[in-house]
C-alpha cells in the first residue's frame, strides 16, 4: 500500500510523492504478533511438562493460565478454569491472607514464599502448597501474577514420618534405660529378698506352734514372697525371664486364662472370643503366655469402667512375609519373614490420649489408683523374650486394641 503526498501550501495541488511504510509496518506487527504468541505456547508447553502448578492472572485475580498438572492437582478440567479467580481455590481460613498478599504483590511488593491450603472441585480435599510468585509487567505496569505452587503433600508426611521415628528411637532409649534400671534393681532386692526367707523359715523352725511371734513371722513371709512376685514382674518387663519352652496352643491358655479372672473383675463387661480354630502351636512358656492374657484382659476391663461394655480377644495367623507388618512399641521395625500368631485384645473403654499411650508400656506407670503399673510392662517383656512384638491402636473415648505377634516356628540362631 503506498499513500501519495501533497504540498503544504495547497491541498489542490498534485501529489508530490508517495511513501509505502504502512505495508510495511502492519507487517512488522503481524510478524512481532507471531512471534510473541509463538513464545507463549513455548513456555506454556515447557509450563505443561513440570510436576507443579504453574499458573497465570491479571492484575484483578483472574486466571488466565493453568498448566495440566494444575488441573489435575485441583481437580478441575481445561473449560473451568477461564475467568475462575485464583483465589477462589484458597481454602476460606487462608483467603484474608491470600487476597492481601495478592493486593501487595500487585502494587509492586516483594513477598517470600507462603504456604495455603488449596480446596479442590470436590469440596473437601484441602492440599498445602507452597507459593513463589513474580509480577507480569507492560510498560512499567503491573498487568498479573505468575505463580508456582509446590504440592507440599508428600514432603509434610515425610517430615511427619521422621519425626514419629525419632520419637519412637527416643522412647526406645527410655525404656531401655528403665528395663537396665529395673533389672538391676530386680537383682538386688531378689538377693535381699531371699536372706529375709530364708531368716524367716529358720526363726520359724525354732518356735513352737503356739509361740506368740509365729503370725508375725508368717506375715513376714507373706509380704516376702509378694515382694519377690514383684520382681520377678520386673524381670519379665526386661525380657530376662527363663522361658520354660513348650509347644504352646494359645487358643486353651486363652480360654484358661479368662476361667482365672476375679469374678468382680470379669462382671464389669462382655468378654467376647473370636478363635481361629485351626491355629497351630508356638513355642513359649505356657505361664508366662497364660499372664499375658491376664495381663492385657485385667487392663481391658479396668479400662471399661463402670458403664459397661465389651472386651474381645480375637486368634488368627498372619504372615509377615506377605504383609510387611510393622510393630514395635519398643522399636519400630518388620517382623521376621515367616507365619505370626497374632493375638488381639480389643475394648470400647475410655481410650488413651497421646500422651498417656507414650507412657502405657513404662513399669510402674498406671492411670489407676490400684495397681503397681507393671502389667502392660510385663506383657512387653514377655513378648520380647518370646521373639515377638507388639502394637497398640488407641484414642479417647474410642477404646483400645493390643496386637500381640509371636512367631509359630523357632527363628533359627
């Protein structure tokens, strides 16, 4: 296209000349058009490729751009998006926050990085993100923002992890200094223990029936020998106890043990049995396995209070191998690759809050006025001088469950 030129002094003179630089101009445009929208669909395209949501708005809050990863992560498919205002996707309790970090970010702030909680379509789904941001400017004007959000997701339960594993060490720690303790004072008390009774029997032997310090004597023998119970509790609560081995069916000592409970104790509730009928033998004591019964049978219905309720002791086999069990109140880790007897001890009690439950396995720790505090220490200690572990699933107001794993066959030396 090419515009002819007139004279100054008359526009009804002729033309002077012509010029073609608006051809060219408008080509320039259309080339620099191509051009930039060229450069969009790249970074689009590279946007489209990495693990996050990347996205872009005008300086009103509106998105103009999400990458798929973003649809994806939030939920939303690619005809929802336009004029859907990015703060929309911010959970209410975070969108104060969010919409005046956006109105600075505009006028021209520089801001860290923030964490939000993005709600997803369906309403319900709340993911933490992590957000940098940078303004999109023209001419010296702010015209959007481009962010990135990082799903924060996977990084929060890994830190989650590491902390209730650096927990769990440091419980492990505690406990084996208190079973080092206990053992040592188990020992010694035992020793004294035995000079006691042993004094007593004789001063016994030297008096007549109808002396008048035999019941003090008796009494002294009593109290003895309930003092050395005591420290033989201690002993199995550092897993120090000989085990008198066996071929143990743990289906009779289940059943045994519930016939010895003291009829005030069993009447506060239900007891339920759930037995497999064709469990196998293990190998174990059949007292020290009879007491842990007791044990966690006595906490379970102590647990249940004065309003009632049920207690159920279930039997089954399950293989770790195939499970990839996890227990240990002591030391979180697999059980050995094999077939597990594994007996549960479930109530709907009170439950335990989290710190009462950090503390449940402690020797002479109890929630009760009766009591020393040594049962579930004592449930522990045996299990661990069987080979076995053991877990726990509580919360408050929502009862109790304790597994007990102990393995069917003899792990070789």
């Amino acid at each position: 296209m090419k515009m002819p030129l007139r004279s100054r002094e008359r526009d009804t003179d002729p033309p002077t000349g012509a010029v073609g630089a608006l051809g060219s101009v408008s080509e320039a445009l259309r080339d620099a058009e191509d051009r930039a929208a060229a450069a969009a669909r790249h970074h689009h395209d590279l946007a489209n490729m990495l693990p996050a949501l990347i996205a872009e708005t005008d300086a009103a809050g509106r998105l103009t751009f999400v990458n798929r990863f973003g649809l994806a992560l939030t939920g939303y498919d690619a005809w929802e998006w336009p004029g859907l205002y990015v703060l929309e996707l911010v959970v209410p309790t975070d969108r104060q926050r969010a919409v005046e970090n956006f109105a600075r970010r505009v006028r021209g702030e520089e801001l860290p990085p923030s964490c939000y909680r993005l709600l997803h379509r369906d309403g319900c789904t709340t993911i933490p993100v992590e957000l940098r941001a940078a303004n999109i400017s023209h001419a010296g004007v702010t015209v959007g923002v481009r962010c990135v959000m990082f799903d924060l997701r996977e990084r929060l339960a890994a830190e989650h992890a590491r902390r209730c594993y650096e927990q769990r060490a440091l419980d492990a720690r505690r406990l084996e200094s208190l079973g080092v303790l206990a053992g040592g004072v188990a020992h010694d008390f035992n020793n004294l223990l035995t000079v006691v009774l042993g004094n007593a029997d004789l001063a016994m032997s030297e008096l007549d029936w109808d002396a008048p310090a035999r019941p003090y004597l008796h009494d002294i023998r009593a109290a003895s020998r309930r003092a050395a119970d005591i420290t033989q509790q201690l002993l199995a609560y550092t897993g120090k106890t000989p085990l008198h081995q066996a071929n143990v069916v743990v289906n009779a000592v289940v059943t045994d043990a519930v016939s010895q409970l003291d009829r005030a104790l069993a009447a506060r509730g239900r007891i339920a049995l759930d037995l497999s009928p064709a469990l196998p033998a293990v190998p174990g004591d059949r007292d020290l396995l009879r007491q842990v019964v007791l044990n966690l049978l006595t906490n379970a219905l102590e647990a249940l209070g004065d309003g009632g309720g049920g207690v159920t002791i279930t039997t089954a086999v399950r293989s770790s191998a195939a499970d990839r069990l996890t227990v240990g109140l002591v030391e979180p880790r697999h059980l050995t690759t094999g077939d597990h007897l594994r007996l549960s001890v479930s109530d709907d009690g009170r439950g335990m809050d989290a710190e009462t439950a950090a503390r449940a396995f402690e020797p002479f720790f109890s929630t009760k006025f009766t009591g020393r505090g040594l049962g579930l220490a004592v449930v522990m200690g045996v299990v661990r001088a069987h080979g076995g572990d053991i877990s726990m699933t509580t919360a408050p107001d929502a009862g109790s469950r304790f597994d007990v794993f102990l393995p069917i066959h003899v792990a070789p030396p």
